[in-house]
C-alpha cells in the first residue's frame, strides 16, 4: 500500500510538472533586431467631436461666446446664456456688427423699475472651474445702438448658480459709446468654488441702466492656459494629453473635416488670424465650432506638447454625400496647397506662409505627412480621381512630405501607387485581440499603413455600432486595454510598414457626447484618464528603437507580447497583453551577455468590466514594482492585463 500511495503521489506530481510545463509559454527573443521602429508609433487622432475643442482642449470657457452660426431670434441662438434679473435677451442680426464674420450681437434690454445687477449670465461648457490660484482674463465687445446720456458702471462677474460672489471687475461705460469698444478685465477669485455649478455675468446697475438697449458681441473668459498661450488650450487637458508622450496628432479631422455640405468643409483660412476674423462653421457633431483653436494654434500645441502634425486637407467629398466632380477640384487644391504653405512655406515665396509669418512665427513647422480627405472609403468612386488629381497636384508642389490615402487598402486600386494609407476599425474587444496578426500577411511592396483610428467599443459582435444597453461601452474597460494591448503587439510587430496608430475618438465632455468608449473623458472641472489611455501610455513611452524578433504568440491565442530594444538606455523592453481572465506563465529567454537581476514591471491591471468614470477617476492605473529578471525571466502575466518589462541588458 505504502508503494502503490508513493507510486501515486510521484505519479501525481509528474503530472502536475508536465501540466505546468505544458502552461508556461517559453519564449525566445532574438538579439539581433529586425528593423527600426518608426518614432512616429505612437500618437493621438484629434477631431472636435464631444466638445473635444470647444469646451475641451480650447481653454476659453464661454459656450457660444460669438453667436457664431445661429439663428438670430431664436431661443437656440441664446444657448447657454440667461437673463440676470429680468433683462430681456436676443441675439439680433445686427446692422452693422462687430465683423462681417460675426454678424450677430446679443442685445439686452434693461427694463424700468429695477435695483440691484441687471443683465445676462452664461453658463460656460456645463459648468465653469473657479479657482482662486487663477488670474481669468475676461473681455467683451459693447456699443449703444443709439447715443444716450448713461453713464454707469459695468460689473463682470464670477459666481455660484446660488448668487454668490467670487470674483469680480468693473469698469465705467457711456451711452455715448455707439461704436464697439472692446473692454478687457482681469478677474481673481476671491476663493475657490466648490464645484463647478458657476457662472459668468455681465452686469449694470439695474436703477441706472433702466430703459437703457445695449449690444454685446464676442465675449470671452480664459483662465491661464497650457505654456502661457494667449487663446491657448485648458491645462489640465492638454497636460493629460502631453503626459501620454504621443508622438504626433491626427488633426483636424476626422469626419469633422468634412462638413456636411461642401460649404460647411472646415477651411484653414477661416480659422486663422483675428478672433473677429474667424466665422466658425456648423461642425460635423451637431453644434457649432467656433474655430478659436484654429490652425494655428494647433500648431502650437503640437509642437508645445512634444508631437509632430499629421495633417488633413479636405479633398472634395462633403460628408452629406457630395462629390466635388473632377472638372470643379482645382480650386479646392489649390486651397489644400495653400494650407500646406500656410503651415510649411517660405514666406518670401508663399502668401499663405507670409500670412503665417505676419502672426508671429517665420519659421515652418515640421510636417511630414499630409492626409488626404477622411475614411474616403465612403466615396470610393469618386476618390480615385480626387485621389489622383490631388496627389498629383500636392506631391509636385510638396515632393517631401508622405501623403495618406483613406479609402480601403486596395480597394478602389488608387493610381499613382498609394504611400500611405490610413486604416480605421471600431470593434469588439476580442476582435482586436484575433486580428494581432493582421498586418503580418502585407505585402512589404513599400506602402506603408497608419491605424489612424482604432478602439473597442462594444463586447457585442452583432451591434458594434448599438447603444449602451447593447454592450456599447461608456468607457473603455480593463478588458478593452488588454485587448487594444495585444493588437498593438501586432502593431510593433509589424512596425516596418506600420509607421503610426492611433486611438480614437481622443477627447469626450461627459455632458455632451455623440460618441463613446474615447480615451480620455473631462467634464468642467476634472480630466478622466481611462484604461486605453493607459494602455497608449504604457505602449508610447516605451516604443524603443528596435524591434526584436521573439517566438510568436499563437494567433488564436489569448496572451500577446512583443520585445524592443531601447539604445539610449541598454534596455530590453517586453510588453504582454493578457486578453482573458486566467493567469498566463511565460518564460523569456533573453540572449545576451548580461542581463540585469532584476528590472522594472508597469501593470495595468484590473476586473474585466472595471472602468475610470468620472465618480471613479483613478480606479485602475498602472504599477511599478521590481521584477526578478535574467537572461531567463519567469513572468506570471494576470488575467486581463497589460505588462511593461524593462531590463537593462549588454
Ligand atoms: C455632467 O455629467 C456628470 C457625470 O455624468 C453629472 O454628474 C453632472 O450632473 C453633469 N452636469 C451637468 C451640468 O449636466
Ligand atoms: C491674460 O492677460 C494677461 C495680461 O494681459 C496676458 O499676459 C496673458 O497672456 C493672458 N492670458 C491668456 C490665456 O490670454
Ligand atoms: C477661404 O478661402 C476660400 C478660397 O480658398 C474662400 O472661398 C473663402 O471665402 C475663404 N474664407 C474666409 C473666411 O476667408
Ligand atoms: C491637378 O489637378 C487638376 C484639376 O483637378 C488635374 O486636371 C490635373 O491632372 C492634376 N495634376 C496632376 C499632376 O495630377
Ligand atoms: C448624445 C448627446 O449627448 N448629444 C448632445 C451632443 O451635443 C449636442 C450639442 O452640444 C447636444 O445638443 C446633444 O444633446
């Protein structure tokens, strides 16, 4: 008996060594690196969707602040703007306006019989941050459509929906004032609000200003900005942003490039210079931009925040439907090069660069690719002549830069040879994980793929595109992470033809959304970093040089990696997305001379379905902690995770 129980118990742990040997995964890296990896790698897509620019990123906190693109005497037209004390409100058409860009004004009537502050108050982008460490710089346009003998203070203010003041200026106005006269003050709160439930007001004294008509136009409110930019972008924003160490940003769109009509396109020339100069458009997203973060100032931000531009020049195709037939594209390309010269040109040479200069910056911009139109895979017929012509046009006048096709890789075959083609998927979170091998069977012809738009927005296959209720997910999950993790395993994997990605959408205002999961989520006052976010963080900031060729993951597996090689620090860097809810045991064997003993492991980790939301900012984050490492490292990768290793090695 006591044979036959050893017999067993040997037996049994020989089982339990080769069920073990058979679960951990030994994988090889290869010392000698299979190509470089593009520092473009990693980067954002940026269209204003969401309130992603106005009410995001742009920093200005007046909502309809120019009454750019309504209706005059209409309720909509006052969007975001009341009557303080029995004011009466309208935006009017005005005679002779504050611009020919801005061709309405708000015009208040103070009625008779009033005491104490009369006038409008506006309720900024669902709330408005007061903080008392903040200087804001307030300003305004104002006349008296006809001359009176008023002569009176008018008080900006900030203050809670329940009346009180925390800051306010004043300043002396006359009724003789019928031209417009801007006035600009500096508010500093008397201390910090408690929450966001706060308004701007506009104000006189109700006695004094009794039967008194006077007309505003483009008022606005900023609170200091990312590196001191005057009309510059929301710290917190684009801190958030910057700190995810993209290497370039996708802009301006995105569907929102194309305007529905061709009329309502986003143009470049419309969006620099004077604020007064700027009309501002009726956007793709169902509310109006006003072009205040404009070309540029997203210059600016790129190159502030570390990143390189991707840019895109509308090319004929109006989102509504319309093509532009090929005998009607000349000047619209001609508006595309004038585009690329406002940002790259000579200002000897180009009026659009001299245009750029007389703004105050001589010196180009660094751009190198040029996207041509968006997902024009929804007017593939006509792309292949506006494809052609405008690549022919723009590749003469600029032989430089890369320009991006967008209509589906092959499909219609594009004429001249496509550089580069911008790739989109929305999908399941699984989906991403069994398409870590997609790029692996392109062809290496020279064309090269930018995932310009990718996430995982829905766990049900059947209705990727469905609400919430249908598995659309508010917010990106550990789950999502992970699986975005493993295909951009793929991505690096494939990084000699795969020379950019990017999640999509970027920017999301919790109070106003058209689209979700995005990766990063605010609301008036705060900034949600989600689970993708970190999962891009993890990737970007350690993309390395090169690529090191390692045993593959199997393709209908559920744990990913990918390994490079950082020369600036001598490092080996190995990332792993575990896909599933069971642990997975992995054994890399890494052959070089030394291998440090120990090394550093960043974790995002978490339950399947957990996400950061706006009452749950910080739930899930990534971990440092020390690993044990050498030229064989043992790795226990949790379920649903995503692992960055680093070892220093030589
Ligand atoms: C904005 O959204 C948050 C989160 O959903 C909600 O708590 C808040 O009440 C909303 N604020 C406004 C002004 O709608
Ligand atoms: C606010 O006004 C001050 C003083 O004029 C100026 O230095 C600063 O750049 C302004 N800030 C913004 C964001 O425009
Ligand atoms: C921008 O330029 C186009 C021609 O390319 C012109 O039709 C349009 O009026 C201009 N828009 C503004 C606001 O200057
Ligand atoms: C430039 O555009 C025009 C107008 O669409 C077109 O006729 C011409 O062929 C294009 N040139 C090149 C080199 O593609
Ligand atoms: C679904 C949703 O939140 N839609 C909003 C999008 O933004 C517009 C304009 O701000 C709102 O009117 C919609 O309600």
């Amino acid at each position: 008996m006591a044979f036959v129980r050893s017999l067993v118990s040997t037996l049994g742990v020989l089982a339990l060594y080769v069920l073990q040997a058979r679960a951990a995964t030994t994988i090889s890296v290869s010392s000698t690196a299979s190509h470089s990896v593009p520092t473009t790698l990693f980067g954002q897509m940026y269209e204003d969707i969401n309130h992603s620019g106005d009410g995001g990123l742009y920093a200005e906190l007046l909502q309809n602040r120019a009454f750019q693109q309504v209706t005059p005497n209409t309720a909509a037209a006052l969007n975001a703007w009341s009557a303080v004390n029995g004011a009466q409100l309208a935006v009017i058409s005005d005679a002779r306006p504050v611009s020919s860009a801005l061709p309405n004004s708000l015009q208040v009537n103070f009625p008779t019989g009033k005491s104490g502050a009369v006038g409008f108050s506006n309720s900024g982008f669902w709330g408005i941050k007061v903080d008392s460490s903040w200087t804001y710089n307030a300003s305004l346009f104002f006349k008296f459509p006809t001359a009176t003998s008023f002569s009176g203070s008018l008080t900006l203010a900030l203050k809670t929906v329940s009346g009180e003041t925390l800051a306010q200026a004043s300043t002396t106005i006359k009724g003789s004032q019928t031209t417009w006269k801007q006035i600009a003050l500096a508010l500093k709160p008397t201390k910090t609000a408690s929450d966001t439930d706060n308004v701007f007001t506009v104000t006189l004294d109700g006695a004094a200003a009794s039967a008194q008509t006077v007309n505003f136009a483009m008022l606005s409110l900023f609170p200091p900005t990312f590196k001191n930019r005057p009309n510059g972008m929301r710290i917190d924003i684009a801190e958030a942003l910057a700190d995810m160490g993209p290497s370039f940003f996708r802009f301006p769109g995105g569907n929102n490039l194309e305007g529905q009509t061709v009329a309502t396109r986003w143009q470049w020339n419309a969006t620099v210079g004077s604020l007064l100069s700027r009309p501002g458009r009726v956007g793709d997203w169902g509310y109006a931009n006003t072009d205040g973060l404009g070309l540029l100032e997203y210059l600016q931000f790129i190159e502030d925040a570390g990143m390189e531009p991707i840019m895109a020049v509308w090319a004929g195709y109006a989102l509504g439907g319309t093509s532009v037939a090929e005998t009607g594209l000349k000047p619209y390309i001609q508006q595309a090069i004038d585009q690329i010269n406002f940002v790259i040109g000579d200002p000897a040479k180009s009026a659009p660069a001299a245009l750029r200069a007389s703004l105050g910056r001589t010196q180009p911009f660094p751009l190198k690719f040029v996207e041509i139109g968006n997902e024009d895979f929804f007017a593939a017929n006509s792309y292949t002549y506006r494809y052609r012509d405008f690549f022919g046009n723009l590749s003469a006048a600029f032989p430089s830069l890369t320009f991006i096709a967008t209509s589906d890789v092959g499909s219609p075959v594009l004429t001249p040879k496509v550089e580069a083609y911008d790739v989109h998927v929305y999908q399941t979170p699984s989906w991403f994980a069994q398409n870590s091998f997609y790029y692996d069977s392109f062809a290496r012809d020279g064309t090269k793929y930018f995932e310009g738009e990718y996430a995982a927005i829905s766990t049900n296959p059947n209705d990727i595109f469905g609400s919430v209720s249908d598995g659309r997910l508010p917010f990106p999950t550990v789950e999502s992470a992970a699986n975005e993790a493993a295909f951009m395993t793929g991505l690096e994997r494939n990084s000699d033809i795969v020379f950019a990605a990017s999640y999509a959408p970027l920017l999301q205002h919790v109070n106003s959304t058209q689209w979700t999961p995005d990766l990063v989520s605010f609301d008036a006052g705060k900034v949600i970093k989600s689970t993708s976010f970190h999962a891009q963080k993890l990737f970007s900031l350690n993309k390395g040089d090169e690529y090191l060729p390692s045993t593959l993951p199997s393709q209908t597996g559920t744990v990913f990696w990918s390994v490079v090689r950082s020369n600036a620090d001598k490092s080996v860097i190995i990332k792993v997305a575990n896909t599933v809810g069971t642990a997975a045991q992995l054994v890399f064997q890494l052959p070089f001379n030394n291998v440090a003993s120990s090394g550093t492991l960043q974790q995002l980790t978490g339950s399947q379905t957990a996400s950061n939301t706006p009452e749950q900012p910080n739930l899930i984050s990534p971990i440092t902690s020390t690993i044990s490492t050498g030229k064989t490292i043992n790795f226990n990768a949790p379920g649903f995770s995503v692992s960055v290793i680093k070892v220093q090695v030589s």
